[in-house]
C-alpha cells in the first residue's frame, strides 16, 4: 500500500520538497539581501553625520568671525566715544 502511494504520487512529494527546498534558499537570501540594506542605511546614516558635522563646523567658522568682527567693531565704536585712545 505505501509503494502504492508513492507511485500514485510520487510527483506532488517531489514537487513539495521541490518547493520547500527553494523557499529555505529563498529565505536565506533575503537574510543576506536584508543585512547588505541594513549595512547600506548605516553607512549612508554615518555618512549624513559626516556631512552634518562638516556643514555644523563651517557655521561654527562663520559665526566666530563675525563675533569677532562684531567685538572689533564696538571696540572702534568705543575708542571713537573715549577719545581715540585707550589709556
């Protein structure tokens, strides 16, 4: 009876271990498909800091020149109300 049965269906148990065959490669490449994309956003996230830090940095430059051109301005200011010169 049970050679019986495997004659009869030989072909669907086949096809079924077929398909599960293929769904574990398949799940196992999209293992490996999900951590190049996480790996790809992290590198991406590391390089958007890069550029956020340079970009932070050139404001930070800009705005130190114009504290100090703003100091050296009032000290003008100053030395023109004092008279000149600073004693």
């Amino acid at each position: 009876m049970e050679l019986e049965f495997l004659q009869q269906y030989w072909q669907q148990v086949m096809g079924l271990l077929a398909l599960v065959v293929v769904s574990v490669k398949l799940a196992a490449s999209v293992r490996e498909l999900r951590k190049d994309v996480d790996d790809i956003v992290k590198q991406r996230e590391l390089r958007d800091t890069y550029v956020e830090t340079t970009k932070l940095r050139a404001e930070m430059n800009m705005m130190e020149k114009q504290v100090s051109a703003l100091w050296n301005q009032a000290n003008k200011l100053r030395d023109m109300v004092n008279g000149g010169s600073r004693k």
